[in-house]
C-alpha cells in the first residue's frame, strides 16, 4: 500500500516534471506548416522513397490521357519549338553539349527545368543553349547572335539594369586599380561603404563576406554566441542560401540539426518563440510575403496547375512588427535576410519599406555592383566578435576574398550610383508603379482570354496557371521561342530590372500572350481534359505506387 503510495507520487512527480517540456514540445508541431516543407525530416525521408521513372515518347506526349488529334497537336508543336531553338542557338547547343561532361552544376539545371518524369525525353528533343556573349539593355546575346530580353535577373543581381553594373565595374578598375588585387589590408573604400551601409541599414556595424550564404552564416553564428543558445527559426519555403542550417530538408544530405521550420504568419509560430529557451534567432527572407511558407516557386514541381501567390503587405507588415515584439521581449535576434530584395523594395530595404528595424541585417547580390558579395550590418553589441574579459572565447569568422578591392570599387560605385537623381527618379512611386505594370500585364493576358496570370511583389513575379494541366512547365519554352529568356527554375520566378518601361514591360506582355496563345494552339492547355488538380495529383501518386512497388497498369 504504502509503495504504491510512493510510486504513484512518483509519477506524480515526474510528469508535473515532464509536462511543460511535452506542452513545449506539443506547441513546437503544432507550429510547423502541415506540408512537407515544414517536415524537414519527413521530406527527406519522402523524397528518398520517390522512384526515378521516365515517360516514354507516347506517354509524354498524353501524360492526361488526351485524344489522339490532341497528342497530334503537342508533337507538331514540340517539333517546331526544336527547329527554332536549332536554327537561332545552334553554336550555343553545341557549347553546352561540351560543357555538360564538365560541369555538373549545368547537368543538374538542365535536368530540374521540368517534372522529372518528363525530362529525359525533352532533353533529347528540346534542346536550348546557356552561352552568351553580350548584354544590351535588357537583352542577352547569345553566341549565335540571337537576342533574348532577360526576364531572368541574374538571380536579382539585376536592379537597374546591366548598364549599370558594367559601369560599376568598370569605374571599380578605375579606383583601385594602382592597388590591385591586394587583400589582408583595406583599400580606403572600404571605411567609406561601411560608413555608408551603416547610415543606409541604420545598424552601427558591418562585415564583408564572399557571398549571400556567408554572410548568413555568419549572422546565425554572431546570435549563437551573443546568445548562447543553439537553435535558429527559419520560416516553412524561405531560402537562405545552401548552408546545412538554413537548408535542412531535401537537397541537403546531411540530417537536421539546430533548426526549427516553423510556419510563416502564423501564431503558434509566435508562441514557440514566447516560450522556448533554445532560440538564438529568427531569420526573415521578406521574398516569402509572396508565397508564404512554400518554396520557391520552380517549373520542376509544376505537376498540376495548384501554384499558388499573392501578395499582401499589411498582413505581412502586421507579421513582421509582432515577430519584432516577440524577439524583443525573448532577447531573440531577429535577422532580416535581405540578400535577394535588399535595395528592391526601397533603398533602405525591407526594413524602410516594411517600417520594422531588424538586429541584424544580411545584404548580398546587387549590393556588389555586379561582383560576388555578401555583408552583415548589425547592432555594435551582436557585431562584436570577441569578449575582453573572457579572451579565448571568440565568433571567428575570416575568408580571404572579404573586402578584395574590386568588390569594394563596384559597391563603392554601386552606393554612390544609387544616391543620384536618376535613382531617386526609380525609387520614387516604385512599388505604385510596379503595381500598375503588373495589372496591364494581367489585363492583356485576360482579354486574350488565356488560363494564366502572373502575381508579383514588386518587381518579383510568378506565373500562376488557372486551368489544370500537366503541361504548364512547357510555357517557359514557349515564351523563349518568343524571345523571353526565363531563368532554368522557369516560370516560377519573373526578375523584373526596375528601370523597365511601361512600353517595355507591355511589349513583354505581348509577347508572353503569343506564347500563351501557342500553348493553346499547340494543345498544352487543351480544354475538356476533364482534369482537375486533385486527380493529377491523385494520378501522379498512383503512378509512383506503381513504378516503386511493380503493381499493374489500371
Ligand atoms: C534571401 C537569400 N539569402 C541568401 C542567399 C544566398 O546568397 P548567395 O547565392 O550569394 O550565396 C540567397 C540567394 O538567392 C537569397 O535569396
């Protein structure tokens, strides 16, 4: 009796022990997004189980069953699209033909542009080149000498537009040029963009690094050691480079670690943040406000037509001061990452046009004038990187290339560019303007009465398919042949150069109408498939079932 007694308040005891550690726990899930990218494991586990198959020459052409006359249609067009790209990028094919023994970063892009399903057989039959010599404007010239107007960005290098940088990077020659490629010590430019960065962030403190990723890195890694604590936040599809810790799910082989993916906008991901000891930082890629807690937006998952964007920014505005507030009330680093929009939004960057003050803030891309960067401002207490009285205990981050001269001449040329009258000119009534291209662009694809629209934040768009398809990924060719060159992610990312004209981006408009009209003519889109997203999707899983597991057809 008496030893039931004890074990009983034993227990007692225990779990009054146990339970806020399991509420916690309880609370973290219930704050992950209920889709796979906010399961990292589970994504991975997921994607090791997805059986590599390829559609024969019949089945690519009727991936949804379609009629004969239809399938008809596809290869016609298919058929076309080759000779185009064979008559106008001819020696560039032939130059990624050789590159791609060497490189394996272009057979990996060349391969993820679609499904992958359907890639084997496009590869063959569909080929494009990645060669070219020069840029004019907004238009690429490949090695044949064909122009395509770049709708690519350069991954959002491209600001304003590539006259621009090629003027930073030749005035970058001009001002440290009698210095040279000497690193270790500092080029006097180097004071003068800090000091500058510093005024533009409104942060005390900076730190160059080679690339957006580093400078992550190094941002995580200052708020693990200012905080002792282990874990960083990120937010469920935000990219923050390819580091392990800000990549944690598929594409990364190694497995999970100091990470939490929690769900974006949302108030179970606040109380994670309110409750938790772990948390060091909360890191914010602004991009997400598009197409809150999914991924980048890629062709090669373009399996239905359930895409899906739009932009809201006093809710994400609303989001972001009550991130702040938490951080601030749990002594949490809140890091904006604004390597890919930093100078997008507004000069002062997400920070100015969002109203909300960041500790730490990552730049990156453009901020280069065109050379490889990255670069950390941040409050004076998280910069610092050792402790007086504890001597040993130090954040150590170097990096040969950090502050290399010529970086710093095209950022130098790069921050003074952008204080002129000609960019005051863009900045001003910026994001009215892009609202207004984007509505024109909208309203040409409607009255043309096709089943597609594009949604964008700013001068970053996606293309969004209203009617069910298993061919939407064939848009990106389409548009090519029609002079428009998309990124190899394809229609999920349009990167506008903010000095685009209203005639510019209408011509453009016109241009993606034809395109659009030929995926109807050439029967991509056809009508009365009968399909809905549920049953690709339905269909599509089947199909795995069966290619893993060996059942029958039917
Ligand atoms: C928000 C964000 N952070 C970090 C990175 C990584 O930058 P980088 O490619 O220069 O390493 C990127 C790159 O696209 C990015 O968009």
């Amino acid at each position: 009796m008496e030893e039931t007694l004890v074990l009983s308040t034993l227990a007692l005891a225990v779990a009054a022990l146990l339970a806020p550690k399991a509420k916690r726990r309880l609370e973290l899930s219930r704050a992950k997004h209920r889709s796979l990218a906010g399961h990292s494991r589970m994504a991975k586990r997921v994607a090791s189980l997805i059986p590599g198959y390829a559609y024969d020459e019949a089945r690519f052409f009727n991936a949804d069953d379609a009629a004969p006359e239809v399938v008809e249609r596809r290869t016609a067009g298919l058929a076309r699209l080759a000779a185009h790209f064979e008559a106008t990028e001819q020696s560039s094919i032939a130059m990624s033909d050789r590159a791609k023994a060497l490189l394996p970063d272009l057979r990996f892009t060349a391969s993820y542009r679609v499904p992958f399903q359907f890639s084997p057989y496009l590869r063959e039959r569909l080929r494009t080149g990645n060669f070219v010599r020069a840029s004019h404007g907004p238009l690429l010239e490949n090695i044949d000498g064909t122009e395509l107007h770049d709708l690519a960005g350069s991954y959002g290098v491209n600001l304003f537009g590539y006259g621009f940088y090629k003027d930073c990077i030749q005035e970058a020659q001009t001002l440290v040029g009698e210095l040279g490629p000497v690193l270790g010590s500092y080029h006097p430019l180097v004071l003068d963009n800090a000091e500058r960065l510093a005024q533009l962030s409104g942060q005390d403190c900076v730190s160059f690094h080679m690339s957006g990723t580093e400078a992550v890195m190094q941002a995580v890694r200052l708020a693990r050691y200012h905080t002792r604590r282990s874990h960083l936040v990120r937010f469920c599809g935000a990219y923050h480079g390819w580091w392990d810790d800000v990549q944690p799910g598929p594409g990364n082989p190694a497995k999970p670690g100091h990470t939490y993916t929690l769900q974006d906008m949302d108030e179970r991901s606040l109380q994670v943040l309110r409750t938790r000891k772990d948390v060091a930082c909360v890191l914010v890629n602004p991009l997400q406000a598009l197409h809150p807690n999914a991924g980048a937006p890629g062709d090669s998952t373009l399996v239905d037509s359930s895409r899906r964007a739009g932009y809201d920014r006093a809710a994400y505005t609303a989001w972001l001061k009550c991130l702040r507030d938490v951080c601030t009330e749990r002594g949490i680093v809140l890091i904006f990452d604004e390597v890919f929009l930093g100078f997008r939004l507004a000069k002062g960057g997400a920070q100015e046009y969002f109203g909300v003050k960041a500790d730490l803030v990552t730049y990156g891309k453009t901020l280069g004038g065109g050379l490889p960067v990255g670069v950390v401002c941040g409050q004076a207490r998280l910069m610092q990187r050792f402790r007086e009285d504890r001597p040993a205990d130090i954040c150590f981050a170097r990096g040969t290339f950090n502050s290399h001269p010529y970086v710093m001449g095209a950022m130098n040329a790069f921050l003074r560019r952008i204080e002129g009258p000609e960019i005051a000119a863009i900045y001003e009534g910026l994001d009215e303007r892009w609202i207004g291209h984007l509505q024109r662009f909208n309203a040409k694809l409607e009255a043309a009465g096709l089943p597609l629209r594009v949604a964008g934040m700013g001068s970053v768009w996606t293309v969004l398919f209203t009617r069910p398809s298993r061919y939407n990924w064939m848009l990106q060719y389409l548009v090519r042949e029609q002079g428009l060159a998309l990124s190899w992610v394809g229609s999920g990312r349009i990167i506008w150069s903010i000095d685009h004209d209203e005639a510019t981006v209408d011509g453009v408009a016109d241009r993606f109408v034809k395109a659009g009209q030929n995926m109807l003519n050439d029967g991509w889109w056809h009508e009365g498939s009968g399909l809905d997203n549920k049953s690709i999707r339905r269909s599509l899983l089947k199909e795995m079932l069966r290619q893993k597991f060996g059942f029958a057809q039917g």
